[in-house]
C-alpha cells in the first residue's frame, strides 16, 4: 500500500512538473512573439494576407452562428417568462447576453476551430519540412515574418468579427420574436436600445481581442513546437484547438470578474 501511494505522487508530480514546463515554454514563446513579433518592421503583405484568412473568410461561420444563437436565445426566454414580462425580457437578454458574453465566446471558439488548427498546421508543416529553418537562414526572423502578422491580424480581426456578430445576433433573436412570437417590432427595437449601453458592447470587444491573441498565440505555439511528421502536425492541431479553447473560457470568466465583478 505504501509503495502505491509512493507511485501515485510520484506521477502527480510529473505532470504537475510536466505542465509547469509547458506554461514555462509557453510564456516563454509568448515574450518572444510580443518582443520580436509586434516590434518593426511589420510585414504588411502578410498582414493583409492574414486579415483576409483570420477575418474575413471566417464572417459566414460567425454570422451563422450568432444568427441561430439570438433566435435560440430569444425562444428560450420567452418559453421560461410569464406573458407579462417576456416582452422585456426577450429584448433585453438577448442583447445582452448576445453582447457581453455569447458574442465574444462563440465567435472565439468558432474562429478557434477554424483558424487555430489552420495556423498550427501550416507552421506545423513548415516547421517538420524546414521551411523554419531555411526562413533564419535568409535572414528572416521567423517570429515576425511568421507569428507577428497572425498575431495582429487576429487581434484586429476578432473585435471587427463580434461587433458583425452581435448585431446579427440580435436581427436573430428580432427576427424570431417578430416572425414566431408575435412581438411588436417596433417595441422590440426600442426595448433593445433603451437595454443596451456602450459599456456591454465594449467589453465584448474587448474579450474579441483578447481571443484573438489567444488564439493566434496558441496555434502558433503548437505549430512551432510539432515535430514527428504528419502524425506530430495532428497532434499540434489537436492541441491547438483545445489549449485555445480552455483558455477561450477561463480568459473570459477572468475578463467578465474584471470588468462586471463590482456591479
């Protein structure tokens, strides 16, 4: 029995030893990417490039998905409120909540779905054929020809991608209380505006960026740190998505404590 516990705590000090060393590596990573990537010159081609990749080819993903997202929300509170107050409560929430915290979450995963395992399997893919390798001896520093432009194409994207999504949001859950629920249209809108203040639509905002730091930080990191051939790209994909996703979550409870814990 004693050598059983022995054995136990020996394997739960490695992986807490195992995942101090990654976040190690991780921020590690991450200071190179903000000190060398963020800092002059930029490559402004790549840039553009990626605002395209990040941004725009990403807004059918999100504006569905926040389109169903308000109409499902809208029907939700409306089949949980009494008739009296669902003419309040449907506007008012689904703006909100569509503002504040469904916007931003699901624009992030969605984005960190498609994008982040984009990023780490084409750096995955440069870094097992030595494309990494061949960039440094041109003299080009992988970190801002390569992270730098995903990094601030991300940053810039994401916000620009929540603020489309949560007005689409919200024509979701319009449409659906107008069309399904027989609310008044115009009372719907104005119950809207007099709900929101700048302040929920700034903190979504703020969370997108944030996102999309995580989310190029984390697909660049994984795609950097594959090795193994094919299988090892999987596996940075993999992780990728996942390490982007819980940190997706964790970063927005932190930002929500921040920004709305005192009110």
């Amino acid at each position: 029995m004693r050598f059983a516990s022995l054995n136990i705590l020996q394997v739960i000090g490695q992986v807490v030893l195992g995942l101090l060393a990654e976040i190690g590596r991780l921020a590690l990573f991450a200071k190179d990417a903000l000190v060398i990537g963020l800092t002059p010159r930029f490559y402004g081609g790549q840039i553009l490039q990626q605002l395209f990749i990040i941004g725009y080819t990403s807004l059918p993903v999100v504006a569905l998905t926040a389109f169903f997202t308000g109409g499902a929300l809208a029907l939700q509170i409306y089949t949980g409120s009494s008739a009296t107050t669902a003419a309040t409560l449907v506007p008012s929430i689904v703006a909100i909540g569509i503002t504040r915290e469904l916007g931003p979450v699901l624009a992030g995963l969605m984005v960190s779905g498609r994008v982040g395992a984009s990023i780490a399997a084409e750096l995955g893919t440069m870094k097992v054929t030595e494309q990494t390798d061949a960039l440094i001896t041109l003299s080009t520093n992988p970190f801002k020809y390569l992270v730098g432009p995903r990094l601030i194409a991300a940053v810039l994207s994401l916000p620009v991608l929540v603020f489309i999504g949560d007005i689409i949001g919200v024509m979701g859950g319009y449409v659906i209380g107008t069309r399904a629920l027989g609310f008044n249209g115009a009372a719907f809108l104005k119950t809207t505006a007099d709900t929101l203040h700048s302040d929920d639509v700034t903190s979504g905002l703020i969370k997108a960026a944030v996102f999309g730091f995580i989310i190029a930080l984390m697909g660049c990191y994984n795609g950097f740190n594959s090795k193994g051939g094919a299988q090892g790209v999987g596996r940075a994909t993999t992780n990728a998505v996942v390490a982007s996703a819980i940190l997706i979550l964790a970063a927005n409870f932190a930002l929500t404590s921040l920004l709305f814990g005192k009110h």
